[in-house]
C-alpha cells in the first residue's frame, strides 16, 4: 500500500477530479437551464431544451454527492468547518437546486401560460444560482474564511452570509457563471436545430467572451491585489495530523507562487483560455461538437487553476492563518485514505463506462416534432 504522504497527495487530486466531473456533466445542465428562459422562445422550444437533459440531469448531479461524500471521507475537518460555517451558503445551493426536480416533473402537467412560465423561471434558478454560488465559494477561498480552531480541534466562523458577497468573490461566480452556460449553450447547440439551435449559438459566442473576459481579471485582481499564504518552514508530510502545527505566512503577493515554483502549472490557465477560445470559434462556426470540447477544456483548466494556485492549501482561514486546513493536516488516517482509494479504482471506472454508456444510447437530436409526438411522454 502506499505511504501517508502518497496517499494524501493522492486524495488531493481524486477530490478534484470529482470536482471536475461535477462541472462537466451537471455543468451542462446548470447552463443550459441558466440560458433555456433566453434561447427558448416557444413553449416548444423550452420542452425541447428541457428535455436535451432529462434523461441525464439526475445522474449528473450524483458527481455533486459523490464529491461531498469523498470530503467528509477524505477531509472530514475541512468538510466540518465548511459544512458548519457555511451553513446558509450551503442551504442557498440546496434550495436552488430544490427548484429542478420540482420544475422538471411539474412544468408541463398543466397547459396554462402562467404556470409553466413561473417553472421555467424556476428551473432558471436552479441552474443559475448554483452555477453562481459556487464560483462565489472558490472566490472567498482565495479570500480566506474567517474561522479559527482552539486548541482541541474546534472550529468557530465569525462571519456572515453577506461577508462572502465581496466584489472578488462575486467576479469568480461570474468566471463559474459565465462558463457553464458557455457549456450548456454548446450542449443545446448539439442537440437542438433550427431557431433554438440559432440563439444557443449566439448565447454561447457571448457567454465564452464574458469568461474569457472575467478569468482573465480575476487572474490580474489574484495576482496584484490579493494576498496569498504559504507554509513556513518544513512540514512533515506523512506525519500526525494536526492543522495547529504549522507556521503560515499571510504577506506574499499572492497566489502565483506555485506558477513560478512549478513552471509547467501554467498549463492550467493557458488550457482555460485555449478552451474558452475553441468555444468562441465552435459557436462561430457552428460546430457544436467543437464548442463542446472547448467548454469542457475551459473548466479543467480553470478548475485546475483554481486548485494549482491554492496548492497545499484546501480551506484557508483569513483571521488565523495557522488554522488553515492544508491536504497535509486536514485529512483522514492512511488506513482510511487507503481503503478509499481501492473502493475508488473500482468503481469509478465501472460508473464513467455506465454514464459513457448511457449517453450513446440516448443521443440525438431534439426538435418541435419530437415534443408534438410525444405531448405526455417528455418534460
């Protein structure tokens, strides 16, 4: 079995490949329903979008579950302090994300105008505001939380809902925003024609501009005005686990220390421009495919830069900078971590080949007709 630091290092990327896949597939989702009140202009052309993820949304969303599942296993302080000081942030998400289910299974029971517009705004919540939210969460952790642990390992937060809104952190939800309805607006470009194909296209062109634009000023903000942390001194990587027994400095210039410790991390950001590019010239061109595939680069580059930049920093805390939960002293024990990634090498294989499996065997094109032959059967 492999050793502490190995395994610690280990779990550190897992957490973010899950993260990743989170974005990926329920990115889509998220997108398209943040841009379906927009691009749908007929109550046939929003069932159509509507239904582009039905057979998917609620798999997708399991990444969501998965990936908090793998926090409390893998960094059950860092998923205390979150899940405890961040408790109206989360009860946010958890409502908007209410809006989807409800507004999927009900929006069409009754032919009524009122009605089913109340759900599409509905369902627009509940891809807007998560995708908006949790921008906003990896904005306040360059910002660092204000929380602090006393000497027996607990955590108390001294900050509200409103401290989280800072101008910075709201720019991140924009960069999050922004980019998973690029996402999604290439998703229904796949899987749309005609006048709703044509705004999805036009929606997706402006939306990979607004990302580009915001990743790159929050890059610049990050990188002049915002102070970062680093470990002073050495840390002993495979030993107990004790967040207080660390020096942390909270006066370097910022967050770009690793770029230039570890030159070849700046993949990341050149892969977040690469992709938000290729999204632009997909929509340009009209290949939906091609934009897909520049929107799902956009989001493991910025996510990877999110992450790259943070390195070894998971939870940072902006009143007590010792207290801050790194991947070396937040973790679970090595038989734990251990177990956990064989369990993990099983079967998230096995659930990539059933999704993979699932959607070649539910692809196509959505059209006016589909949704006329079918008036009971569909969203």
């Amino acid at each position: 079995m492999f050793d502490y630091e190995i395994l610690k290092l280990t779990w550190w990327v897992l957490v973010g490949v899950l993260l990743i896949g989170f974005a990926l597939t329920d990115g889509f989702d998220m997108g398209a329903m943040a841009l379906m009140p927009f691009v749908g202009k007929t109550d046939n052309e929003r069932r159509v979008a509507i239904n582009t993820i039905a057979p998917h949304w609620d798999g997708n969303q399991v990444w969501f579950i998965t990936a908090g599942g793998a926090l409390f296993a893998a960094w059950p302080m860092v998923y205390a302090v979150a899940f405890s000081g961040l408790y109206w942030a989360m009860l946010a998400v958890l409502f908007a994300l209410f809006c989807r289910p409800v507004g999927f299974d009900y929006r069409s029971k009754l032919e009524n105008t009122r009605w089913r517009t109340a759900w599409d705004w509905a369902l627009f919540v509940g891809g807007a505001a998560p995708a908006l939210l949790f921008g906003v969460a990896f904005g306040n952790l360059f910002l660092g939380l204000p929380f602090r642990l006393d000497e027996l390992m607990r955590s108390s937060y001294e900050g509200s809902f409103f401290d989280l809104l800072h101008p910075f952190a709201l720019l991140a939800g924009v960069v999050s925003l922004s980019m998973l309805s690029a996402h999604g607006g290439a998703w229904l470009m796949m899987r749309t024609d005609a006048s709703l194909h044509a705004r999805s296209r036009v929606a997706t062109r402006l939306c990979a501009l607004l990302y580009m634009a915001t990743f790159a000023a929050a890059g610049v903000w990050l990188a002049s005005g915002i102070a970062g942390m680093t470990l002073d001194g050495g840390v002993d990587l495979g030993g107990a686990i004790n967040p207080l027994a660390k020096q942390v400095s909270a006066n370097n210039p910022g967050w770009m220390a690793n770029y230039t410790r570890y030159p070849l991390t700046m993949i990341a950001p050149l892969l977040g421009f690469a992709g938000g590019l290729l999204a632009l010239l997909g929509a340009q061109i009209n290949r939906g495919a091609l934009a897909f595939v520049g929107s799902s680069l956009a989001i493991v580059g910025t996510l990877c830069t999110a992450g790259f930049a943070l390195f070894p920093f998971v939870f940072p805390s902006s009143i007590d900078p010792a207290s801050s939960l790194t991947m070396w002293d937040a973790v679970s024990s090595q038989k734990t971590l251990g177990i956990m990634f064989v369990v993990a090498c099983i079967f998230v294989p096995l659930i990539l080949g059933y999704t993979l499996w699932c959607y070649t065997r539910m692809w196509g094109r959505l059209t006016d007709q589909t949704i006329e032959a079918n008036p009971h059967g569909l969203y």
